[in-house]
C-alpha cells in the first residue's frame, strides 16, 4: 500500500510536471524524490485536478492545440526506451498529449482490472521499465551535460541533509523577503524623494519666477528711486537759487517799500499840516492868541485869501448840487488849492518808483521766478509726491517768507485809500483799489496751491499760508495806512480802514494777538492825534462863543465820534463783530468827545438857540441804545441835566397876554428839544416840552 501510494503520487507529481512544468527532466525526477518522504492526501490530489482543468480550459479557450511539444532533452532521453504503445505517454511524432499521459491511463486501467494482484503486479512491472527506462536515459543526458550532472550529484544527499537545507531555503527565503522589504522600502523612498524633489523643483521654479518678478520690481523702484533723487536734487537746485535770488534782492525791496511809505506819508503829511493850519489861522482870525503857532504872518494873511475863496467855490458847489446844509460843511479840499497839496507831484513820484522798483528787484529774472504760480509748481510737486517728507523738511514753516515777498512787490501798486485818485496804471500794469485782496496774482496763486491739495483728500499742511503772508505782507502795509495815511475825521476815509482792517482780521481776528493789538493801538493813537491837532476847542472868549468856527469845530466833533462808532458793530452795517472793544469806543465818544469837547462849549454858550441845539440832537442820536439798556450812561449824565434844565424855561407863548417873560425856546426847535429828552430817558419833560410845542 505504501508503494502502490507512492508509486501513485510519483507518476501525478511527473504528470503535473510534464503539464505545468515543462521538459525539465531534472526537476521532474527532483520532484519524485522530495515526494517520497511526504504523504499526499486525497485534498491534495483533488486540488491538482482541478488545476490541472483549468490549466485545460485555458488553453481551450485560448485557442491552443492539445498537444505540448517535447524539449530536446525529453526526446534525447526517450531515444531506444521500448514501451508498450497501449500506455506509452507519447504519441503523434513526439508530442506529448495534453489531455492523455501514460500514467493516468495505467491508474484507469488498474482500477478497471478485477485482478488486485494482477493489477499490482502488472503496475509494478510497468512501473519499473518506465523508472529504468527513464532513469537510463537521463544518467545519458547527465553524463552528455556536465552541469546538468553536477546539479544532480548535488541534489542526492541524505534525508537530514535535505532538511538542512530545506532550513537554509527557508532562511534565505526570510532573507529574500527581508531584502524585498529593504527594496520595496527603499523603492517608497526614492518615490518620496522624487516627489519632494519635484516639489522642491516647483519651488526652486517658484523662486526663480519670484527672483525675475524681484529683479523687475527692483528695476522699477530703482528707476522710480533714480527719478525720486533727480526730483529732490532738482528741488534742491531750485530752492538754492530761490534763497539766493532773495538774498540778493531782498535789501532793494525792502529799500522799495521804505521809499513808497516816504512818498505816501509826505502827502498825507502835507494835506494834514494844511488843514491843522486852517484851524490855527481861523483861530487867529478871531483872536485867540494862545492858537497861534505860526509866527509868519504875510504866509498866514495869505492862507486866509485862499481859504475864503476855497470856502465861497465851495458853497456854490453844494448849492448847485441842492445841499445847504451846515453838516456839508467841512475840510478845504485839495482840487480847490493852488498848490494843490502836492497831488501833481505825488502822481509824479509814484510813476516813477513804479518803473524803478520793477526793473531792480525783477530785472533779468527767469519765468521760474517772475509770479508766485510758477514759484508754487514745485512745492505743490513735492507735496503731492511726498506729504510727510514734505512737511518733515519744515517747508509749511519757511514757504510763506519768499511768497510774501512776492505780495509786497505786487502791492507796490495797491491804492486803497485813493491817493492817486483817477490814475489807473502805473508802469503798465493796472492800479489795484479795492480793499479786498483776492484780486491779486499771488492771492489767486496761493488758493489754487491750496485747492490742489486738498482735492487729494488729505489735509493740506500749508492750510496757514494764507494768513502767514497776510500777517507779513498785507497786515504791516495796512498798519501804516492806519498810522499815517487815514484822516479820522473823514467819514470815507475812516470807512475803507474799516473794510482793509476787517480784511486783515477776517484770517486771525485773535485779541492776544500781536497784529490785532497793534491795530487797535494805531487806530486810538490816530484818533487822539485829531482830536488834539484838528478839533481844538480854546477857553472862552467874547470873539469865539459866537463865531461860526465855534460851531464848525463842534460839528467836527460829532463827525469824528461817527467816525469812531464805525469801528463799532453798532455804528456800522458791514461788521458782526466790534473791531474795537466797546470800552475804547464808549471812551472816546462819551469821554474824550462829549465830556471833553462838546459839554464845556454847551455850558458856556446858550443851548436852547438852533445852532447848538443841532449839534445836541447830532451827538445824542449818535449813541447806540445799546447803551441805554442799563439807563443812560455816566458820561451824559452832565448833558442830561443841562438839558432839563433848558426844558425848565420853555413856556408857552400867549399872544393875548399884555406881558410875560420870552421863552428860551422858540417853536421850530421845541419839538427837537422834545425828542432829544425822550432820547435821554427824560419822559416827563419831553411829554411836557412836546405838548407846549403842539400849541406854538
């Protein structure tokens, strides 16, 4: 049984490796000998049929032959082997057949044999020859290939032998699977560092695009920086040139400015003189000898001729204009002079400083300095280029020195207080007399500059220019006007000093400013000159209570207060806010005026005549009711009581009566009277005053 299972699984292990492995005789005969120390179980069996099938079955459908060509070697070994044809494994010309071997037909045939003995002996014998056969044919085959022999002398080695190296296979087989990890793992790696390198190159490509986009950006910004550094090298170029262009000519425009103030203030000068010595010759006239200051008397006799001629071409002026008021009555004009207080002269002066001033200061001078326009163009680049670098160079803080000097040079050819009169261009370029100075070149230039920045959204740095160059330019040249060139007792003149110092102020309007005390303390010290120089008011003398200069001298007077109610947001419409502190105006008005001037010439002379009772109503109507809201104020509390006092004697008048004391009043100047009480707050007695008038 042992043999016979064997035997059995020999010829299937042969079998299968004539199926599946090829010609190889030596494996065939290497498979027999390992199958002999191992039992083989039915399962086993079963599963090389089945393989075996669809061994079959692939080579069916594949469309295959049933037959499997011998290899040389099969056909060299099977040379001279003499077998039954019935179960020779060979047929058709030396092709072995692939459904049909030699043993599985001797297995069918034993197992249709009744005979068990016969059946073995049969496959025994059978058996044998084909293992001698074949076993013959393969030692020739070992003995013609040496290799072939000495794999085969290898391979017989002993039962323990084979276990040993059945050991070794399996070790090196560890070892093979071993080093199939370390390749598979190693594979995986170099995988791992191919990607990392084709990420690494993505970056690298990355870097090198960044690189390019880096070096073109730095060639833009080195071209911007280049044309950065031309710009600033070109502004400081300029700048250069700007302070030096003003150093060379800053003394002769300052020397400029002198001289025009020289002429200005020599025909103001002249005009005021003449007219404070019209005071001192009507004073003389009359016989006050401590007015007189002027020792030249054929000059003075001479004076006197002029006058009274000025004074009759002047009276027929107002008659044919339809005004016989004594209010018309004021100042000698100069067009009525002979000598006409210098105007020919003056105009003279004034032309020719004009061409003077304009061929020293801007002779020569290029288009990039000749207006404030094309001065800004550069600042305005540097600013809109560079804000903070621009305001970090502390430019706000210096731009307004050289712009001023332009708007000094330009007002060289202001005249607002009308001194040249009907002459509109001096040196070919148009005479400036508004007050306002917005029509100006270097005006309109500042505003563009700083319209410009502020479209840009930001906020503009030099918003202050404006006013720095008035406070430079505009304010001192306006100051001047103040101190030397405006007449406080002329209702116009004192007007365009009004609107030139309201100009000034519009900017920094701030009373612990310098310019603002300034101004107020020229506008007192111009008001106390006219009052000391212009309206003098001598002691009382039998030749000055009545004369008509008495009256004019106290009509001066109420016209200077107007005057001075005009730095008064009560006396003027065109003000919101007082120029003046209230304190100052009430000062003079209520003070140097009224208490000074007109009460002592109200208490020497009679009140209640027409003449003087005008010049009451005058100065009393003048009074803002401002005034009034507390009750009438300290300083015409004197004039109050004089005037109640003169209302004690009116009385009326009856014409049946054979004998009553006159009035002191007559009937045209009760009603004036009346209303003058009622200014005062005295009610009672203009009640009174006012129904006496009602029945003369």
């Amino acid at each position: 049984d042992d043999y016979r299972q064997w035997f059995t699984m020999s010829g299937r292990s042969f079998q299968e490796k004539l199926l599946f492995g090829g010609s190889d005789s030596e494996s065939s005969e290497a498979a027999a000998v390992e199958a002999v120390p191992q039992e083989r179980t039915f399962d086993d069996i079963q599963a090389a049929k089945r393989q075996r099938a669809r061994a079959r079955s692939a080579f069916d459908s594949a469309g295959h032959e049933e037959f499997i060509p011998l290899s040389p070697l099969e056909r060299s070994a099977l040379k001279g082997a003499a077998a039954d044809e019935e179960v020779h494994p060979f047929d058709d010309g030396g092709r072995r057949h692939r459904g049909v071997d030699a043993r599985t037909r001797l297995l069918e045939a034993c197992f249709e044999e009744s005979d068990e003995g016969e059946f073995e002996r049969k496959q025994l014998k059978q058996a044998g020859a084909s293992r001698m056969t074949f076993t013959g044919a393969r030692r020739k085959a070992r003995e013609a290939d040496p290799l072939q022999k000495q794999t085969q002398d290898n391979r017989q080695v002993q039962p323990s032998q084979n276990l040993e190296d059945e050991g070794n296979v399996a070790h090196e087989i560890d070892a093979i699977g071993a080093a199939l990890e370390k390749w598979e793992a190693r594979v995986e790696c170099i995988k791992e560092n191919q990607e990392r390198g084709a990420l690494r190159l993505g970056a690298l490509e990355t870097l090198v695009e960044g690189s390019q986009f880096g070096l073109e950006e730095s060639a833009r910004k080195r071209a911007k920086l280049e044309n950065v550094v031309e710009f600033y090298t070109d502004f400081k170029c300029f700048a250069d040139d700007l302070a030096g262009f003003f150093v060379e000519r800053l003394s002769k425009l300052e020397a400029a400015e002198r001289m025009l103030q020289q002429i200005d203030t020599s025909f103001a000068d002249r005009k005021w003189q003449r007219r404070k010595k019209d005071v001192v010759d009507s004073l003389v006239e009359l016989g006050v000898e401590e007015a007189v200051l002027d020792v030249d008397l054929p000059s003075r006799r001479a004076r006197k001729l002029r006058r009274r001629s000025r004074g009759s071409q002047r009276r027929a002026t107002r008659i044919e204009r339809g005004d016989t008021s004594a209010w018309a009555d004021g100042w000698d004009t100069s067009e009525s002079s002979d000598d006409g207080d210098g105007e020919s002269e003056y105009q003279s002066d004034r032309q020719q400083f004009a061409v003077a001033v304009q061929k020293q200061v801007f002779s020569g001078v290029g288009e990039e300095f000749g207006n404030p326009s094309e001065v800004l163009q550069p600042f305005l680049e540097f600013k809109q280029k560079d804000c903070n670098r621009y305001v970090k160079a502390f430019i706000p803080d210096c731009i307004a020195e050289p712009l001023s000097r332009y708007a000094q040079f330009e007002l060289f050819w202001w005249d607002p207080m009308r001194l040249l009169r009907d002459e509109m261009e001096l040196a070919g370029r148009e005479v400036i007399c508004d007050t306002a100075v917005d029509r100006f070149g270097w005006f309109q230039s500042l505003l563009t500059f700083s319209e410009a920045a502020q479209t840009h959204g930001k906020m503009d740095p030099d918003e202050n220019l404006v006013p720095e160059v008035m406070m430079k330019a505009v304010v001192p040249r306006v100051q001047f006007y103040l101190e030397s060139v405006w007449d406080p007792t002329s209702h116009s003149s004192t007007q365009v000093m009004v609107s030139l110092v309201q100009e000034c102020l519009l900017f920094d309007s701030d009373p612990s400013k310098p310019h603002v005390r300034n101004i107020a303390s020229a506008i007192c010290s111009r008001f106390d000159q006219a009052l000391d120089e212009l309206v003098v008011m001598p002691e009382s003398s039998h030749l000055w209570v009545g004369s008509d200069l008495r009256l004019r001298q106290m009509r001066r007077a109420c016209k200077v207060a107007s005057c001075v109610l005009l730095w008064s947001k009560h006396g003027s419409a065109l003000l919101e806010e007082d120029l003046l502190q209230d304190s100052a105006i009430q000062h003079f008005v209520l003070d140097k005026i009224i208490a000074q001037k007109l009460l002592p010439e109200f208490q020497r002379g009679d009140l209640c005549k027409g003449g003087e009772l005008l010049v009451v109503d005058k100065i009393v109507h003048l009074l803002p009711m401002a005034w009034f809201v507390d009750g009438v104020p300290e300083g015409v509390v004197p004039l109050q009581q004089l005037l109640r006092d003169a209302a004690g004697t009116v009385r009326p008048q009856d014409p049946y009566a054979q004998s009553q004391a006159p009035s002191s009043v007559d009937g045209r100047h009760m009603e004036v009277l009346g209303k003058i009480l009622g200014r005062l707050q005295c009610a009672k007695e203009a009640q009174e005053v006012l129904r006496i008038a009602r029945f003369v």
